[in-house]
C-alpha cells in the first residue's frame, strides 16, 4: 500500500474536474452528502531560474500550457482515519474520468454515512483487455482503450526560445492516490459537506525553479513522480441540511 500523501498545498493550476457517472439522489437516514469540486486558477507555469542549481543536466523550457489532462481511476473511496482494506466508503466504481481543464465545475455529490473523513483514496487502474474492447471508440473513454491502454493524457504546449510546440503526454502507470484533506471532512445526517480537489501544475512540471521539457525522456520519468505529489484536496465548507 502506497504511504498517505500529506497534502497542505494551494492549487497553481486551472482545472475543471469531470467525472463519468453520478450518484443517487436520495440522502437516506443515517447519512450525508459529500459533493467534490474542482477548481482552476492558472494553466501555465513559467521558469523563473536560468537553471536547477547543481544539476545542469535538466533540459528546461520558458513555459508550459495545459489545455487539458484527464486521468483514468476505477474507483474512488472516503477514508476515516482507519485505512484498513476494505474500510473505506466507495463513492464511484467503475471507470471514473477526472478531466482538468480551464473550467470550474462539480465533480459528483454521493451519499455517505455520516462520520469524519480525513482522505480520498482514488484507485488509478488502466482498462483489462476485455474492458478495453468494451471502451474501444467511446467518446468519453475510448482514448484510454485504443491503441493503447492508458492511465493518464496531458495535452499542452510547451514555450522555449519564443517558439510553441504542441505536446501529449500518455501514462499507463497504475498506482493508488491517497489524499488528506488539510482539515477533515465531516459528513452529518442531512447535510453537504463540500470539497475541493485541485492539480497544482508547477508542482509537476517545476522542478527547482525550472520548468522542465516534457520532450526528454528523463524528465518524462520524473513527471511520473511527480504528479501524484501535483494533488491537492480541500475541505470547502459544510452545508446543513
């Protein structure tokens, strides 16, 4: 199991997060909702040193855009502070698309038991073979089927020299994401508790002052580190029922 990733950082990054599939309507007794947002407050990062001190090896470019990343998970969990198998709340299972672009929007509100939850688990898991054939053309899932079975795309486009140059990263890593909210989420009988989960793209893509060239291998291999450090997760506010 992956160790839990603290999480006590603000986003650097425009995102809207969208997620295939909603949840039941109904707030049964004994229970709350918990709605996820996403939000947006840049899509670009800038270098702001000439070079990463002691490591000159790093190829860096001026600046980077994102357009849009998506990230494929098969399932997502609230956590109390008991992280034992099995103990966690699904929220959605089933292929689960979170899409950050430059907008804001709801993710998804789900029913849970009421209690203090204190991270997300989000479970990152490129598609079986049958699921791939089953996803093959779909218009929200079917980039991560075919040709190949992916994980994570990230189109922008990277500045170096007053040149632009068009780039899509692909990943078909497969990892769990443990995420702890800076405060806990408290879910009561009748009421919302609202989050926000946030991508911080200068966490993924600065290194040391130096926005790296996703164009070079090695930095490639970084980013793949990188990016479960990009998440960031919020408590927003309650709402009372």
């Amino acid at each position: 199991m992956q160790k839990p990733l603290k999480v006590i950082m603000s986003i650097v990054l425009t995102t809207t997060l969208v997620l295939v599939g909603c949840t039941s309507s109904t707030t049964p007794a004994g229970s709350g909702k918990m709605s996820v947002t996403s939000s947006l407050s840049a899509t670009s990062v800038n270098s702001v040193n000439s070079s990463v001190k002691g490591n000159n090896s790093v190829q860096a470019v001026d600046s980077i855009s994102v357009q849009r990343l998506r990230i494929l998970f098969s399932r997502i969990k609230a956590h109390t502070n008991d992280t034992s198998e099995g103990n966690g709340k699904s929220m959605k299972v089933g292929p689960a698309m979170l899409t950050f672009t430059d907008v804001t929007t709801l993710v998804f509100a789900t029913d849970l038991p009421v209690g203090t939850y204190q991270r997300l688990k989000l479970e990152m898991h490129k598609f079986s073979s049958s699921e791939a054939n089953t996803y093959k053309g779909d218009p929200v899932f079917g980039d991560f089927a075919y040709p190949e079975k992916l994980t994570v795309i990230i189109d922008g486009t990277q500045y170096k020299d007053g040149v632009s140059t068009p780039f899509t990263l692909t990943f078909d890593d497969t990892e769990n994401f443990w995420l702890i909210f800076t405060d806990p989420l408290v879910v009561t009988e009748g009421g919302t508790a609202e989050a926000i989960l946030e991508l911080d793209i200068a966490e993924l893509f600065r290194v040391s002052g130096v926005v790296i060239d996703v164009n070079d291998l090695d930095n490639r291999k970084d980013l793949r580190k990188r990016l479960k450090q990009a998440f960031k997760l919020h408590k927003k506010k309650i709402v009372v029922g």
